[in-house]
C-alpha cells in the first residue's frame, strides 16, 4: 500500500517522465518528419504534458498532428500511442484509453 505522500510522489515523476516523453515526440517528429509542431509544444509549455495530452485526444476527430504522423508512418509518435503505454496506466482513465486504442487501429496501428 502506498502512503499517501509516497503516492503523490510518484504520480507528479510519472506525470513529468510523460511530459518529457510528449517533448520526445515534438523532437524526433521534427527531426524525423519534417513536422515543426510549435503549437503542440506550447500548449505542453502552457498546460502541462498531461493537460494537454488528455485535450488533444479528446478533440473530435483527432488533432492535425495525428494525421500528419500517420502520413510520415509514424504514428508510435503520437499522443495516442504514449497515452496506451502500460507505464502510464494511472494518468488517463479507461474511457481515454479506449478512445486512443480506437484511433489508432482506425488508422491501421497495429497495439
């Protein structure tokens, strides 16, 4: 059982190595794809890695950048992806999970 601080520790470094990993995607994006994402890095700058991860997945029909990553066939790049890693089970809720696991095989993204 985890002590009350304990936990709140560990869910505020879980909630940053996501953020990191967001700041990753925008990074190798770039590098990999030609896709300077400025808005997505200020609205992690803005709002916080998690904030906005849980924004963008919740717009309707996805984010431009989802498209574009599947266009460069990079789709282990978005949000969607990040947001089904097991590691990060805690930060979203199910219904979240489900409807990135959704998005992603709609778009052929083999889980």
């Amino acid at each position: 059982m985890k002590k009350r601080i304990g936990g709140a520790v560990h869910t505020m470094t879980l909630e940053k190595q996501f953020e990191q990993e967001m700041i990753g995607i925008y990074m190798t994006a770039k590098r990999e794809c030609g896709y300077n994402a400025i808005r997505f890095l200020q609205l992690i700058s803005a709002k916080g890695g998690l904030v906005a991860a849980k924004q963008l997945i919740s717009k309707p029909g996805g984010a431009d950048g989802f498209t574009t990553l599947w266009e460069c066939g990079r789709l282990d790049l978005s949000v969607e992806a990040h947001v089904l890693n097991p590691k990060y089970l805690e930060l979203f809720t199910e219904a979240e999970r489900q409807l990135c696991r959704e998005r992603l095989q709609e778009f052929g993204y083999t889980l």
